[in-house]
C-alpha cells in the first residue's frame, strides 16, 4: 500500500514524518538495548549497522539496519 501527502495536506504531513520519526527511533533504540556489539561501515551511497544480538540459549544473531548515505555516513579514524 502506497500513501502519498502533499504541503496541501500539510497537518497530515507532519504527522506522517513524525510517526515515522518515532517509530524508526524506537526501533533503533530496542536494538542498540539488546545488543552487545554495534558495527557500522559506509560503502558508496550506503551505510549498514550490524547489530550482534545474543540470545537466551547463547547463540549470536544478527540484525542490520540499512540507511542512504545522505542520512548517516560512517567514517573511519
């Protein structure tokens, strides 16, 4: 399903980035919570963060985040 808002609707806008805001926060936040190891790298137009997640019985997951280079960029020191 796709929704589309215009500046013409502007208080569904708003509300649209700020629910949007929120839910990718606390959902990045949930993440950084549970894990006991953050990598992130930035390739091109790309930055992924691997997030190293143990759970009850000991064994590892992942979860990575994509994001656009324009939002979040990594660089190395």
């Amino acid at each position: 399903m796709a929704v589309t808002f215009t500046r013409v609707q502007n208080e569904k806008l708003v509300a649209a980035q700020k629910d949007m805001i929120g839910s990718i926060s606390e959902s990045i936040n949930k993440l950084y919570e549970n894990a006991f190891a953050v990598s992130m790298q930035t390739s091109g137009d790309r930055t992924v963060v691997s997030f190293q997640i143990q759970n009850e019985d000991g064994s590892i997951i992942s979860r990575c985040v994509n994001f656009s280079s324009t939002l979040f960029t990594v660089k190395e020191d």
